[in-house]
C-alpha cells in the first residue's frame, strides 16, 4: 500500500505573487466601488449611517434568555447559582439586569425611528423607562401564561413523559411561544424593530414563526412546530393545539398591499380548543375556525367553519406495487 501521507502534494503556501494578481484588477475594483458609491442617492433607504442607534442584537438575545430565568427559575440559569436560600436576591438581580436592558433598548429603537425618519422627539429616555417598567410589571402575568402553556403542552403530548423539565429544557414549541408573548407585550407598546427582532431570533432556532402582533390565550400547545407560520392579525382563543407545517396566513394579496392592507385584519381566527393538524393552511382575515373544532391534515380552507365541526381531506386512493413480482 502506498505511503499516502508521503505522497500527498505539498499545499501551496501563500506569497507575495498574490498582491500582483490584486494589481492587475485595481481598475475593476475601482469601477464596483463607483457604481456602488453612485447607487447611493437612489437606494438611501438601503445605507445604514451611525448616526441613528438601532438595537444590539447581543443585548437582545441576552433580554431573552433573562426573561426565560425568571419565567422558568433555575432552569437557566448558571449552573450551581440558583438555591431556595438564595432565589430572592437571584431573582431580584435578574429582573434589574431585564429592566436595564430593556430600557437601553427600547430607547435605541425608538432614537433610531426618530433620526432616520425624521420624527418629532418624545422624550426618548423617559419613554424608554416607561415601557420597561411596564414590561417588567407584566412578567408575573406572563408566568402565568407561560405556565399554561407548559402544562398543556404535557396534557397534550403522551411523549412529554410525567415531568415538567423535559417541555420546559427541550421543547421548540415553548420556547417559541415565551419569546413571542414577551415581543407581544413589547410590541403593545408600540416598541419599534425589538419585538420582530426576538420572534425571528426564536423563529432561526425553532422553525417556528410567530409574529408578535398576533393575539394568543392562554394553554397555547404546539407540538413538534417545525414550519409553523402565524401571521400578524391572526386570532387565537385558548387551549389550542396546533401541530407542525400548519400556516394561519393571508390570502393572495394585490401588488400594492403593503400599504392599502396595512392595520387590516388578513390572518385567520382559531376559537377556543380548536387542533389543527400537520400540513393544514388556513387563509384570511375573515375566516373563522369555530370553537371545539379539528382541521384534519394537509387540508386548506379559505372559508369558515362552525363551532363542533370536523374537516378532513377523502382518503387517497393508495396503489401498491410488489417489486418482486
């Protein structure tokens, strides 16, 4: 057998030969950089100048993962930090580090809206102090949410085993949905950029893609929950359970609908205990999927369906062929 690691070819090493292949394309580089420096005026909208703040994405993420220690306390936190005897000053601490991250935040994004659109200032630091005050408030409330969630998510999956801690570590579905009720809570208070920001973070990590401005009860379950897709005006009452692949989207829109359909209601309304199964697609703003009702698999409806109702696709005609034979 050849000595393979004694033939191999030697790598090539880097040389000076290099800056005279950059030599010779000087006058391309040149020519991109003006076409580009040209484009300017005509796609301003598309350059970002420091002179407007926007929110840091690090400080964002670490905005999440605080609000997850004090929603599931321990669970989170630094290994061997979390004690009983010790919980008042942990939790004290974590909620003055959200509240000081939040405030610096908020008030880069709404500094950003102000110097780059050129609205009217409103007292940018006090507002900012404001909404994060409130958002703080509403942390017991959202625990409380976030609690239900949880427990439905174990009555619904036989999978989820006896304990909480597998949902609570493991499950996309939950974390989707704390990241999406607190970017909700932000986006109430008409918080610029942050609250799209956190549900597309959530939405890399899970597949699923929750926008903040929807509305969700209480004993929200989403099993499994890759390509989840909830849109903006979407309605959804309590103890629903949605799994995987299911859209509550709008229908085909006009080429100017950005801004004529802006603040309407486009996405779908699920009422209280509704379950829709995998692959189903349910479009526009007037349809409503009444109460204690089942979206069977891969179905789509662009229509209403009433309360005790059950919709399913006919059974496919199945055709086996033995390769045997």
């Amino acid at each position: 057998m050849p000595n393979t690691i004694k033939n191999r070819p030697k790598t090539c090493e880097y040389s000076d030969a290099f800056l005279d292949y950059l030599a010779h394309d000087v006058p391309i580089i040149e020519q991109v950089t003006e076409e580009l420096l040209s484009s300017r005026q005509s796609l301003a909208d598309f350059e970002y100048l420091p002179a407007a703040p926007r929110p840091d994405g690090a400080a964002i993420r670490k905005i999440i993962q605080l609000t997850r220690q004090l929603m599931f306390p321990g669970f989170f936190d630094p290994p061997s930090t979390y004690r009983h005897v010790n919980s008042e000053h942990i939790v004290s601490q974590t909620v003055s580090s959200l509240y000081a991250l939040l405030a610096r935040e908020i008030c880069s994004a709404i500094r950003h809206d102000h110097i780059r659109y050129g609205r009217p200032c409103v007292n940018c630091r006090q507002q900012s102090r404001q909404i994060a005050r409130d958002t703080i408030r509403a942390l017991p409330r959202l625990r409380q949410l976030m609690s239900s969630d949880v427990i439905a998510t174990k009555e619904g999956d036989p999978a989820a085993g006896s304990h909480l801690d597998q949902i609570i570590l493991c499950y996309p579905g939950v974390l989707a949905t704390l990241v999406y009720r607190l970017a909700h809570e932000l986006l109430i208070h008409q918080v610029p950029f942050i609250p799209r920001i956190m549900t597309e973070r959530a939405h890399s990590i899970t597949g699923i893609d929750i926008h903040p401005g929807a509305q969700i009860g209480e004993s929200f379950f989403i099993d499994h929950g890759t390509g989840v897709v909830v849109g903006e005006t979407t309605i959804i009452g309590q103890r629903v359970r949605i799994y995987q692949g299911v859209t509550l989207g709008a229908l085909s829109l006009p080429k100017d609908a950005g801004q004529s359909l802006r603040g309407q209601k486009r996405h779908p309304t699920l009422e209280d205990d509704v379950i829709i199964y995998s692959g189903a697609t349910i479009l526009g703003g007037e349809t409503v999927i009444g109460a204690r009702s089942v979206v069977g698999g891969n179905v789509w409806l662009t229509e209403s369906i009433p309360p005790d109702t059950k919709v399913f696709i006919k059974k496919p005609e199945l055709i086996f062929i033995n390769n045997k034979v």
